[in-house]
C-alpha cells in the first residue's frame, strides 16, 4: 500500500490505533512547519488556474489531518491538534491570497501563453500524486476517472465558446457558489479552484475584489473597503465555510463507501482541466459595433471595458514560443513533483512504523 493511500484511506475509515500514533507523535513544531507549508502553497493553488490546493496539501503531507480537522469542527468536535491544523493552514492560505492575488491576476492578464504553459506543467504535476491513490485501478477507478474527465473537459469546451458564454454576472449568489467551488478545490486533490472560477467567469472579479480589499486597508481607506469587501469578499466567504463543511465530509462519506470510483473520478478531474489551458491564447479588445455580454459595443463603453474582460483568441505560435511552452510545462511538472516527493518522504517513515507496530 502506498503511503499516500495509506494516508487518504485515515481520512475515511478508522484507522487502526497503532498506526494512528505516528501522526499523534509528531512534534507539534514539525506538525506546524508542514501545516503553514501546505497553507501557503494552498492559497498560490487557488489563485491560479489548473493548480489544485488539495494537491498541494496532500503533497506537503498534511491533507488527511487537514480533512479530519474539519470533519471534526464541522461535528463539533473540538482536538487541539486538531484547531491547531486547522488555524495555521488557513491562516497561511488567507496570507498568501491576499498578497498575492494582484500580481498573479496581472501576470495571467499581461502573459497569458508563459501562465497558462506553466499551469499545464503544474497540473500535470499532479497527476502521479493522484495515481498514486488510485493503484491499483479496477473498473471503478477507469469509470470514475471518465465520469470525472467528461463534465471538466465539458466546462472547457463552454469556456472556449467566448466571453458572453462564461462571463457571468457577478452578483451575490453566482460568487456564493463560486465561494462553495473553491471550497471543493481546497477539500479534492485534482480540482483546481481558481479553474472552476475561471470557467465560472468570475475569477477576475474575485482576484480584483480581494487586490481592492487589500490596498484599501493599506491606504486605510474604510469606506473604499466596504464595497469589495460586501461585493465579493463577504458571498465568496459564505461559499468557502459552507463549501469546506460540507464537502470534507461527503468526501469522508464516498472515500467510505466507493474509494476506488472516487479517487478515479478526481484523477478525471485532473486530467480534463488541462483539456481548458490552451495557453496560445490572447485577449483581443472588442471592436465597435460588435456585442459584448449584451451590449453593442461604442467608444464609450470600450474605454470603460478593462483589459482582463477582453474576449480571447487563439493565435498561432511561434517555434520560440512553442519551445518556450514545453519548457515552462517541464518546469511545472517538475515544481509539483517536487512538492509530492518532500511530502512523501516522511509520510513512507511513518507507514513503515505503523507496518510495523500491527
């Protein structure tokens, strides 16, 4: 049995006790180096289109403690490790969304073909950690990981369609369930968060909503913070503390009951968001005339219309750009790898000693 699904299976079924003690033991200080680890490369994850946070926290080796503290917050079952996991990932992750979510936002508007080349490498990434739960695969696994691949390779498709297609209006409710999407992508290994809000339409919105937030409590401007803020920091939080409470433990549930077509499924989910990150795409400004979500586009409205809502379009590459794609693929490939494998390490130790202690 793998140590990764030695460490999946802890958070649906009851471990035996021995081999419950390795994770127990662990010092307190090492326990919250890899929780802060893992938070803050869960909040890059949900900035960016194609990374899950599940993943990274699975490969930073603290996913399953991740998932059984909020399963048992969300019963009220209060450990101190527990609240202890639970606080120090979430507060790292907040940290890194708010530093980051403007550069980020402008890197992906301003070099969308490097971003999205780099995102395809960091989601591919994933993949072997993904696997790793999975073996060996039965008919479940190959049934769940089609059931996964086709509604994200559908989302893709719809994306593809144009602006008017994805681009919702980003009223209280849609970024309510933007928040429970997010949520889903911080629970499931595979599932990128910041995907889900691009396809959604409102992954700029958000970035943008959290960079306003951010500046005005430097400039310590509270009336410029309330409007972002009650726009939509306050729905897409709602979402997120709906979306973990209840996601964490139906995903306790059918870990329960159909391991093997669950962790296809999210290998599915993977694979099928690489299926959206064509990266030799460019935004395009509307010409006048045209229609753009709705309206006809006029000077007016064009000058008013920021350069991360222009619709894209493919281009062809060049031979430096495509070398330069499989480059910063490799690259990501390898940074995800990387990631799993410093998370693995420990992890292999303490399965070995529980192997040992039944």
């Amino acid at each position: 049995m793998s140590a990764a699904m030695s460490e999946v299976k802890a958070v649906g079924t009851e471990a035996p006790k021995a081999a419950e003690a390795p994770v127990d033991d662990e010092p307190l200080g090492l326990l919250g180096m890899r929780a802060a680890v893992g938070g803050v490369l869960m909040g890059l994850a949900n900035l960016v289109p194609g990374i899950s946070g599940g993943t990274m926290l699975l490969a930073s080796g603290v996913y399953p403690r991740f998932i059984s503290a909020i399963a048992e917050v969300s019963t009220l079952k209060f450990r101190k490790r527990s609240i202890f996991v639970l606080g120090v990932i979430v507060l790292m992750a907040l940290m890194a969304i708010v530093i980051f979510a403007g550069p980020v936002k402008d890197l992906v508007v301003n070099y969308r073909w490097v971003m999205y080349s780099l995102f395809i490498g960091l989601t591919l990434g994933g993949v072997p950690v993904v696997w790793k739960l999975a073996k060996p695969a039965t008919s479940a696994t190959w049934i769940g990981a089609v059931l996964g691949f086709v509604p994200m390779a559908a989302l893709a498709w719809f994306q593809a369609q144009g602006p008017d297609a994805t681009e919702a209006t980003a009223g209280f409710l849609m970024l309510f369930f933007a928040g429970v999407a997010g949520a889903s992508a911080m629970i499931l290994p595979g599932v990128s968060g910041g995907y889900l809000l691009l396809v959604m339409g409102v992954y700029v919105t958000i970035l943008s909503g959290v960079d306003q937030v951010k500046e005005a409590l430097k400039a310590k401007d509270f009336d410029a913070l309330m409007t972002p803020f009650m726009d939509v920091v306050l729905p897409v939080g709602l979402g997120v503390v709906v979306g973990v409470l209840v996601v964490s433990n139906v995903l306790k549930k059918m870990l329960e009951t159909w391991e093997k077509g669950t962790l296809g499924a999210l290998l599915g989910l993977l694979v099928g968001a690489v299926v959206g990150l064509w990266p030799f795409q460019v935004g395009v400004a509307p010409e006048i005339g045209s229609t753009f979500k709705g309206q006809v586009v006029t000077a007016e409205l064009l000058a008013e219309i920021e350069p991360e809502k222009y619709p894209t379009e493919f281009f062809t590459p060049s031979a430096v750009q495509i070398g330069g794609a499989l480059g910063l693929i490799v690259v990501g490939f390898a940074l995800t790898a990387l990631v799993a494998r410093l998370g693995a390490g420990k992890d292999e130790v303490k399965e070995q000693a529980a192997a040992a202690a039944e």
